[in-house]
C-alpha cells in the first residue's frame, strides 16, 4: 500500500477532492491545504487494471452479458466519465460493491438523481434501443 505524500510515515487512506494527493489523516490534509492545489491535467494513474488489460472474451456469458465492445465504448464515453468524476457517484458506487443486500443497496442508489445520471448514460451505451423506447415512454 502507498503512503501517506505528506508524512511518508502512514498508509494513505484519503485523496484530495482536488488534485488526487493521497494523505492518511486529518492534520495531513490540513497541512496539504496550506498550499492551494489545482485539479491535474492529466487523471491520475489508476490503481485499477487499465481499459486495455481487460479481458477481450467470457469464460462464461449470458444472455445478460455486456459486449466488450459496449464496455469498451463506455471507458471512453465523455457523459459516463463525467458523471463518474462527482465523487458522490463514486462513493455510491463504493458502497454498492461493498453491500451485503446488493439489491437494495441499487434500490436505494436509484432514488438519487447523480446515480440515475450514471445509470441512463450507461443505458444510452449499452442498451441504446431499450434506452429510446425508455425514454419515449416517460415523455
């Protein structure tokens, strides 16, 4: 695990809304934010596998399963990363992969507004046509 950028004596718990600087306690970021940051303009490297490691095939698929090619086209998707940017929707997300009732964790996620933002411009990707008739439907 990485440590702390500001003491480099404690693992990181926390980053900066800001400029992704990882700190791992409150008198960290308050030393941190002596100094103005500025967002980075390049993201930050992820600590996940990059896009172009993931599998290009399914051991197992369904009738469900998402096309590479759709999860692919949602990596790149401008409307899907910038909902994604809201930390809100990233802590949301957070908490539903770590639930124990997964379904009425997305229950609960689907009553705010931020998350059915993510959810329809996820939908107008992977499901386009579904999402038109959806959409068509309310209005």
């Amino acid at each position: 695990m990485t440590s702390c950028q500001i003491c480099n004596a404690q693992p990181f718990k926390y980053k900066c809304p800001t400029c992704f600087i990882k700190f791992c306690s409150v008198p960290c970021f308050n030393v941190h934010k002596e100094l103005p940051c500025e967002k980075p303009t390049v993201a930050p490297p992820s600590e996940n596998l990059p896009v172009e490691n993931v599998p290009m095939t399914y051991r197992f698929p369904t009738a469900d399963t998402v096309p590479v090619e759709k999860l692919q086209a949602l990596a790149h998707s401008d409307e899907v990363k910038e909902c994604l940017s809201n930390p809100h929707v990233r802590n949301i997300l957070k908490s539903l992969v770590q639930s124990q009732t997964p379904e009425t964790s997305i229950t609960n996620a689907m009553k705010e507004p931020i998350f059915l933002e993510l959810a329809q411009a996820c939908l107008k990707i992977v499901e386009p046509e579904r999402f038109q008739h959806e959409l068509g439907k309310t209005f």
